[in-house]
C-alpha cells in the first residue's frame, strides 16, 4: 500500500474562498465537480473516472490531503479542506472511497466579525467491473452531499453506467461513459425561507431528478515530468429539458523531482436552470504542491 500526502499551497483554498465571496447569495442545486481544484469535490455525479483494469497487477493505496489558507491585518481570511482517498482493485473488480471537507470564513475589513463562506461535507463510494478481453467496464457510483451555501441539507447521487476505451494504454486513455442520474435534494429550511422573501419564489423542501449522463474523459502522460488529463459531463434532465448542466475540468502535472511535483488545474460549472438569484457559471482555478511518499 502506497500512502500520499499531499500539500495544498495557499493560491488553492483562497481560489475557493474567493468562488464563494462571488456568490452572495447562498448557490444554488448545481453540481459540483472537482476534480483537483484546490478544495476537495468528490460528490459530482458520477464524474470520477475509471481506472483501466491492469491484467495482471492487484493494487491499493491510501491518500491523505490537507491545505489552507490564513490571511489576517487588512484582509482577514481563513480556509482548510482536507480528504481520505482509499482505492482498491483486485481482480475485475475495483473499489473506491473518498470523504472531504471544506470550511472557510473571512471578514469584510477590519474590526468586521468573521462569517463562514465555505462549509461543506461530501463523501463518495463507486464500484467498477470489468468486463474479460473487452474494453467495456461497469460502474455504480454513490454520493453524499452536505452544503450550507447550496442550501443543501443532503443531496444524494446514484449513478449506474458503463464506461467504453477507445484507447486504453498504460500512459494514454481515452474513453466514453453513459449512464442514468439519480438526484435526490433535501433542502435547508433557512434557504427556503430566504428565498421566499428576497426572490418570491416558492421552493420545495425535496426534488427527485432523473437525468441521463454523458461523460468523456482523456488522460495522456506526455513524457516523464508531464501529465495531462481533462473531463468533460453532461447531463440533461428527462422531464424539464431546461435542466441540463455541464462539467468541465482539466489538469497538467510536472513533476519537479521524486517526490515533489506541481499541478495546475481548471474547472468549469454551468447550470441551465440555477435557483433564484443564483449565477449560472462557477469557474474555478487553483495550483497544487504534492509531495508522494512510497
């Protein structure tokens, strides 16, 4: 078992931190995707890619990460995200698990109280069958979702599907999933509330959405030092056609030497149909230090 640590550098968390001074009134039911972008998403529908299944290797590994941010005199700040990571692959099958936290507050200027602009919690466990002498694999995803600044007091995601590789190499993949979406929301009674003084608008405390998926995603060592890897999610909803978001995310690593490398990443959220006062598009960017320890 490979245990990995990961240093988060302070460009990550204040990436986050400033995402949510944006959105001054609490986001909406988007969904959210991580990938590496400076504060920890695991719950995203489904998104995280499958890991090609290695004939004839068995693996397992343990990832620990935690970052943070502290600004104090005129500007007053503070962020922390931290996660666990578990992956285990035996045979055809391969398991996976992550839980993350993300918590943030800040203060308008000096003298001005703290106010929390970041607390969530997520978790996510996914389970990956690979199909003998064929490129085609299964999937069933399950996500967990607590939000405050969603409005979210649970959203829960169950995402069956398959995944094809068009290519599927040790260093290159390039592969396609389809599958159903299953989005059951639960609503925080102070978001309800707000919205229906501020906006007019009516909101239940429960939806079900049922949506279809697509996913693409490309991974390519392109030497040694470098990596590139990108994902690109839709999912559109069956009944109200005006629901349909897109997920982008993408990243290059260079590695700096053997246990130290930097990765830059990106990612985009785009909700058609966001709740009142809610912006449709988030973007997020961020640089990450990771130090690997065998």
């Amino acid at each position: 078992m490979k245990i990995h640590r990961v240093i988060t550098s302070t460009f990550a968390p204040l990436s986050f931190a400033a995402s949510a001074f944006a959105q001054a009134p609490p986001p909406g039911l988007r969904t959210q995707t991580p990938a590496t972008s400076g504060v920890t998403e695991v719950t995203t529908t489904g998104f995280q890619a499958v890991k090609p299944l290695a004939e004839d290797k068995d693996a397992s590994a343990l990832k620990l990460t935690f970052g943070g941010f502290l600004s104090q005199g005129n500007s007053r700040a503070l962020a922390l995200t931290g996660s666990a990571d578990y992956f285990l692959r035996r045979g055809s099958s391969q398991f996976s698990a992550v839980a993350a936290v993300n918590y943030g507050r800040s203060a308008a200027g000096r003298g001005e109280p703290y106010e929390v602009t970041v607390n969530n919690q997520q978790g996510r466990v996914r389970y990956d069958y690979f199909f003998a002498e064929t490129p085609l694999a299964g999937f069933l995803n399950v996500s967990a979702r607590r939000d405050r600044f969603q409005g979210l007091d649970l959203r829960l995601n169950l995402d069956p599907g398959l995944a094809y590789y068009f290519v599927d190499e040790k260093d290159h993949r390039f592969w396609a999933e389809l599958g159903y979406d299953l989005q059951y929301d639960i609503r925080n009674q102070d978001f309800i509330d707000a919205a229906l003084i501020t906006d007019m608008a009516l909101i239940d405390k429960t939806e079900a959405r049922h949506n279809i998926r697509v996913f693409a995603g490309y991974d390519n060592q392109l030497s040694e030092a470098v990596k590139f890897d990108a994902g690109l999610e839709y999912l559109q909803n069956v009944k109200e056609t005006e629901n349909a978001r897109i997920n982008f995310d993408a990243g290059l690593t260079s590695q700096l030497n053997q246990d130290f490398s930097v990765s830059v990443t990106f990612a985009l959220k785009f909700d058609n149909n966001p709740l009142p006062g809610v912006e449709k598009t988030d973007i997020i960017t961020a640089l990450n230090l990771v130090y690997t320890m065998d």
